[in-house]
C-alpha cells in the first residue's frame, strides 16, 4: 500500500492538466507517493493525452460520465489504496516539497484526520485564494469563510496565518485525509455535487473526535474557478442547497430547527437582495436550492440516521464556530479580515 495518492480530479481540464500537472510529478517527492489522475467522463481529450504523455509516471482511472466533485471522488477513493489522500484541484500549482510537512504532520498526530496547505492566488501570488484560504470556519447559522478570507474580500498574505492551528474544515481544493479515518467517517457524500461536501465530512469527522488542522508550511498556489466559476448561478445554487444539506445532516436536534429558522431568514434577505439588484439568475438560484432542500428532507432524514450510527456523539463543535453571525459582522460592522473576528471564537479546550 502506498504512504500517498494524490488524487487529482479531471474534467474537461487538459488545459490545466497541461499547465500544472509536470509541476505535480515534478515536486511530489515523498517516498511511498503515487499520483492519480481520476477523469470524470471528459470529453476533451485529457484522458488520451494523458496516455500519450504521461503513461508511466501516472496512475489514471477512468468514469463514464461526470459524477461531480463529491461522487467522482467518493467513487475514486473506494479503489485506490493509501495511508493518505491528498484531494488536490486540477488548478492548484504546488511548491518544491509541498508534501512533506503535512505528511510529517500528520504522522505526529494520529488524533489529526484531515489537513490543508495555505493556499495563496495564483493570479496574485501575496494574496489568499478564495477557495480554503489558511483554514476554514463557519458561524452558527453555517456560513463558512477563512483565515484570510471572509465572503469576497480574500487578505494579503504577511504570514499573519502561519501558525499551525485547529480548524473547523480543511479546503477541498487541496486535502489531505487520513484514509481510515475517511472511511470510518463513511467519506463524501454524492449527493452533494460539488461544494460543501468537505466541511460536512470534516464536521462529521470533528464528531468522532478528529481533529482538523492548518499546515501552512506547505504551500500551494490556486487558479481557482476551474471547475465552476465563482459568482454563476450554478455555484449560487450549489453552495446554498449544500449548506442546507450539511445543516441539517449534521446539527444536533435541538439546534436544527432554530438555526434552520434563521438561516432561512437570512438566504430571504440574500435572494431579496438579488432582485432588487435585477440579478434575476441568482434570485432564481436560491429559491431553487431551497425548493430543492424541501423535496430532499425524506432522504436527508435517512442520512442523519446513518451518521448516528457512525458518529460518537451529534454535536456542534462550538470551540471553532463563531458564535454570531458573519453576515452581520461583515455587512454591518464592517469586519472584512479574521484577524478582527478571531477573539470571537472559542479558545479551543476553553
């Protein structure tokens, strides 16, 4: 069995493949690392480009049709056999070394199940990238931002965040997991698609007494948008269904309806906003991710049964929440950098 797979996920993305992939084998040095890429039905000629180019230095696996992130995945890591995974985007240049210090991390840290590099632009390199940023958060009603990124304003990198530090979730454009870890958590959920599904299968891991952890001696550098741009009505659909979906698999009963209450409240405020800004599409993306949210609660409903009986105990991990809303401290009180909102969270232990 190898140390590590680096699972690289593809669809239609030969242009990335063609960009970052030789940096990929170049700098993945470890011992015991192979690289997988995993192509999600691609149409483009990746796969036997891949073959042409890449045969021996590869390990390439291959599904008929586009599964999404968290089913193409989800699909990939049932077969392939490794102490760790590392998830790494098809549009994430990495670094000379970029492996070991969180492999040494984990190493160290058996109670650790999941881990992230910073991740810094690629279009600015002395700028956090949107997606993951130095560690991830969310506040009570499920909004998630970063160290170093919170909604749309991302930070530029000073090493403010270089210190080793435990998160609510590690980003999925580059994560690392501990492979049994991942599969006694029951690993991704399909259904989510694509977004979310990382900080809902690092909640149900935090519930079975796993850490997850910043490693930002490892540094990656993330084009970002590679797979579906930011700011489309498709991702305003996806990241507001998802975050439904992974409330309401993973909040305690006696929290779920109250929070649900006022998350409610709050995606009517963003969907009002979009329509008295004439941004229709977006209007129309949110009321269809909730629409669909209703229609998917029987299913939901068998899901949280299933995680009852892998987790320890169903619980909101309140030392790495933020105990108020984001949207609030963001839009209201003007604190646009976490630097001004981490006092807000919980010391952990305290």
């Amino acid at each position: 069995m190898d140390k590590l797979a680096v699972v690289i996920l593809n669809w239609n993305g030969i242009d990335y493949l063609k960009r970052f992939l030789p940096g990929v084998i170049a700098n993945t040095t470890a011992a015991g690392s192979r690289i997988w890429v995993v192509d999600n039905g691609s149409e483009d000629g990746s796969t036997e480009w891949l073959e042409e180019e890449y045969d021996n230095r590869i390990s390439l696996l291959k599904f008929e049709e586009n599964l999404g992130y968290a089913g193409g995945y989800a699909a990939a890591l049932d077969r392939i056999e490794a102490e760790y995974y590392i998830l790494l985007n098809s549009d994430i240049e990495v670094t000379k070394g970029w492996t070991e210090p969180l492999i040494d991390y984990m190493d160290s840290n058996p109670d650790t199940a999941a881990s992230q590099p910073k991740i810094l632009s690629w279009h600015d390199r002395k700028r956090f990238e949107y997606a993951g940023a130095a560690g991830g958060f969310i506040d009570k009603y499920g909004y998630p931002f970063c160290r170093g990124r919170i909604f749309h304003v991302t930070e530029e990198d000073s090493g403010q965040y270089d210190d080793t530090r435990e998160l609510f979730w590690a980003s999925g454009a580059c994560l690392m997991v501990r492979a049994d870890h991942y599969r006694e958590t029951g690993g991704l959920c399909s259904r989510f698609f694509a977004h979310m599904e990382e900080i809902d299968l690092c909640w149900r891991m935090q519930m079975q007494g796993r850490k997850i952890t910043a490693v930002p001696s490892s540094v990656v550098y993330h084009v970002g948008g590679g797979t579906l741009s930011y700011n489309t009505p498709g991702k305003t659909y996806l990241n507001f269904r998802n975050n439904l979906f992974m409330l309401y698999r993973n909040l305690p009963r006696e929290r779920l309806r109250k929070i649900l209450f006022g998350r409610r409240i709050l995606d009517g405020i963003a969907a009002l906003k979009y329509l008295l800004t004439l941004n229709y599409r977006h209007f129309a993306a949110i009321l269809r991710a909730h629409r669909d949210f209703r229609r998917s609660l029987e299913q939901l409903r068998r899901e949280r049964r299933q995680i009852d009986a892998i987790v320890k105990n169903r619980y909101l991990p309140d030392t790495l929440i933020l105990n108020k809303s984001i949207v609030w401290l963001f839009y209201y009180k003007g604190k646009k950098h976490f630097s001004e909102i981490v006092a807000m969270l919980r010391p952990v232990g305290e």
